[in-house]
C-alpha cells in the first residue's frame, strides 16, 4: 500500500488555487474594456452602465483582497511544512 503526502496533496491544490486568480483579473479586464466601449443611449442605460463599472471596481478591490490573502496564508503554509519537517527528524 503506498503512502498518501497529504501536505503535498494541500500544496498542490493551493497552488492550483493561485493560478486561476490570475484569470480572473483577465476577466475583469475584458469587462472594464466592454463596458468603457459601451454607448449607452438613454439615461436609464447610463445610469446602469454607471452601477455596472462601480460594482466592476469592487469587484476588482475584492479579488486582490483574496489574492493578497490566498499568497499570505501559502507563506504561512510553508513556514509550517517547515516547521514540522524540522519536528519529524
């Protein structure tokens, strides 16, 4: 019966985690330029357009939030692989 890494199986998985943030910043990108070419063509479009970008920005504030989060707690995950490595020998 072979051994389950089960700290290589989390870090693995965090770091898959990590990637995809970055494609979320693509996404939000795509819908910063989608919007700023929009035109809208009464005031009720405008104003819409208007809550669309402001949500579009928290939304972006939310993400690097997460992101600074997610890059922290991998660091700390480190340190104690570290640490009970050093425990384990």
């Amino acid at each position: 019966m072979s051994k389950v890494d089960l700290r290589k199986m989390t870090r693995e998985f965090l770091m898959g985690e990590s990637k995809e943030t970055h494609n979320v910043f693509a996404y939000i990108q795509a819908l910063q330029e989608t919007l700023k070419n929009f035109s809208p063509r009464s005031k009720t479009e405008s104003r819409r357009l208007n809550i669309a970008r402001d949500q579009l920005k928290e939304i972006k504030r939310h993400t690097r939030k997460l992101q600074n989060e997610v890059e922290l707690l991998q660091e700390k995950l480190v340190l104690l692989e570290e640490q009970v490595g050093i425990i384990d020998e």
